[in-house]
C-alpha cells in the first residue's frame, strides 16, 4: 500500500467516517437474490433538472405536433453543458475515506457458492471490479433485469483489496448491487477522472441503467437526437448506442460530471 492520504469531508453536508477504520478489506458476502437496495435518482425530485432542460421538447397544441427546441447536430455542445447532481447516490451509506493512491491496482476475487471463481485485476482502465461483474453476468450468476438492477443466481462472494472508488461505488448502488461493495468510498481512482470508465457491455448498452444513473428522460433526448424519426424508443436507443459520436458524448460526459462530484 502507497502513503494514505487524508480525504477531506466535502461541503455537501456529506459525512465521511473517521480515518480508516478497517485495515483489511472485509468480505462482502451476499444471498441469492437482490443484492442491495437500487438508488435510483429520478426518485429524487429536482436533482437532474439542468439536464433534463436540455433535452426539452414543447409541444404545439395546433398542430398537435411535438417540436424540439435545439436542432440534433447541437448534441455534442449540449452534451457539454451538461449538468447532473448525483449526491442521491450516497444518501444513508456508510463510505469510507478514499486513502488508497490512484494508481494502485486493484484486485477483486470472486466465489460463487463457497468455491473460488476468480481473481479480477484493474486492467485497460477497466476496474477490477466491473471486469468481475462483467465475468459473472457472462456466467449467468448474475442476471440484469429490465429494471436496470441486478439479481444473484447464487451465492457471491465479492472482495475488493483497495476501497472501492466512487464510480465503483455509484456504478454498483445504481444497479441495485451495493451487497458486493467491501468498502465503498467516494474517492476517484486512476483515469476514470477523465471521463473514461469502461463498463460492462450489457451494463453500458441498458438504457434503463442510464435512466437510473442520472435521472434524464431518455425519450426525450432520443426525440431530440433522431427527430422525424418514427421508430420505437427502443429502435431508437439502439441506433443511439451504434453511434460512436452520440453514444460516447453521452457515457464520457456523464462520467466527467459524476468525477466532479467524488
Ligand atoms: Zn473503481
């Protein structure tokens, strides 16, 4: 382990218990089932209105028409100006101090019913953590529901040698899976601060998942993306996700507001 390095508590009223108060990483060990409660912030009134302006459509009673208040080719500018408020994610949990050194790696292993599974390191800026979560969906041990939140097909077992970072932390209280969290904290970790922070494929691809994560209503902004386009919703996510330039806008500006907040 590098130096420890003192974490501020922040000013937004955000406590953050004492000095470290575990010198080893517990095991985080969960039943069968739903792995911990999902924390959703469009639960939360009011927290995601800067983004949600942005995608704005008004309606013209007239012409019974919806019509879009920026044009389509302004995405990436709005996408730029985009604006989130993510404290919901911690509201109740205990988090740690961040005090491991940003470019430790960190190793996460896994068993699934008492047996071994696997040994997970940080690895292409992906987090040992979410390499872990990616194996186990691959595996069936964990299922993604239509929700967005995940559920246990047997019993995990999940450990995580350095605290996990606040990505990892917000990323797995999101999905409904903080049970797996050894020592959650609200600390940054490696290159994620620059908005890059791979996800699981079927996890990066759910739209409900982003919904969650921030809040905006995703039908609005597809109408702001693919206008005249009268395809389903679903189509239109789809289409959203194959574009490189609109899809990757949306993932590295999401995450750049989310490290602003850690
Ligand atoms: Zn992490």
């Amino acid at each position: 382990m590098g130096k420890k390095r003192k974490r501020k508590a922040n000013d937004n009223g955000y406590k953050l218990e004492g000095e470290n108060p575990r010198k080893k990483a517990t095991k985080a060990t969960i039943e069968k089932g739903i792995l911990g409660e999902a924390r959703s912030l469009q639960k939360i009134q009011g927290t995601c209105i800067n983004a949600n302006e942005i995608f704005k459509v008004t309606t013209t009673s007239r012409r019974r028409q919806r019509k879009i208040v920026k044009p389509p080719e302004e995405f990436d500018k709005a996408m730029g100006q985009l604006q989130l408020n993510f404290e919901g994610l911690y509201n109740g949990l205990r988090i740690y101090p961040y005090n491991a050194e940003g470019q430790q790696i960190a190793k996460t292993t896994v068993e699934v019913d008492g047996v071994k599974m696997g040994e997970y390191s940080t690895k292409d800026q992906k987090h040992a953590e979410m390499r872990a979560l990616e194996d186990l969906l691959k595996n069936g041990k964990l299922e993604l529901n239509t929700d967005g939140t995940l559920t246990a097909n047997s019993e995990i077992s999940f450990e995580t040698d350095i605290p996990n970072c606040g990505f990892c932390t917000a990323i797995l209280n999101v999905l409904g899976a903080g049970g797996l969290l050894t020592e959650p904290s609200k600390g940054k970790f490696n290159l994620a601060s620059n908005g890059y922070y791979p996800l699981p494929g079927e996890i990066k691809t759910n739209r409900q998942f982003w919904e969650n994560l921030t809040g905006i209503d995703t039908e609005k902004m597809l109408d702001y993306v693919f206008q005249n386009d009268s395809s389903d919703y679903d189509s239109k996510w789809d289409n959203f996700i194959k574009s490189p330039d609109h899809f990757n806008s949306f993932t590295v500006n999401i995450f750049k507001e989310l490290a602003e907040q850690l």
